[in-house]
C-alpha cells in the first residue's frame, strides 16, 4: 500500500512484483521529482517496516524491498552445494550480473 501511494502520486512510475523482492521504479517520471519521491519512499519505507525481516535498499531509478538473507549469490551457492553433493560438480562456474548483487 506504500509503494501503491508513491505510484499513484508520481506520474511514471510503476511497481514489479518479483518473485523475491517488490520494486517502485522511476526511470519513467519527471528525473527530479522521481529521485526526491525514491528518498521519501525510502525513508517511509525504513520506518514502516523496521522491525521486518526485510530489506529495504534504493538503486538506479528504483526502490527494492526484499527478504532478508535472499540474494542470487546464495541461490548460486545453494544449487552447486547440491550439484556436488549428487557427484555432479561443475566444470566451471560463471556468474554475469549488472549489479553488486
């Protein structure tokens, strides 16, 4: 329901809805506007749901809430563990991505 009332008071934006996180995104609003409604999300957000088990973090164009402790390097970690554990260890393992994630 925040990320509703952020989308709705700024024209552009949009939200995803990841199997593992919810976005706001704001690459599509007014540059200014957008970055100053990214913070106050941001900050509302942080207050809202301090005591979730969340995380709450801001990137290009985007405000991301995600679970705690999910991220694509331990799904990465957890399918080779099980790869090795079956004897099926891989040759090589090369992980591409376009963020510190």
């Amino acid at each position: 329901p925040v990320m509703r009332s952020y989308m709705d008071a700024t024209d552009g934006s949009t939200i995803e809805f990841k199997e593992s996180a919810l976005v706001w995104h704001h690459q599509d609003a007014d540059p200014d506007f957008g970055s100053c409604q990214a913070k106050e999300l941001l900050d509302h957000l942080e207050s809202v749901l301090a005591n979730e088990p969340v995380v709450v973090k801001r990137g290009q164009h985007i405000v991301e809430v995600k679970p705690q402790g999910v991220s694509k390097g331990l799904a990465v970690e957890k399918v080779i563990h099980r790869m090795v554990e079956n004897g099926n260890s891989p040759d090589m393992v090369m992980c591409i991505g376009d963020d510190r994630s």
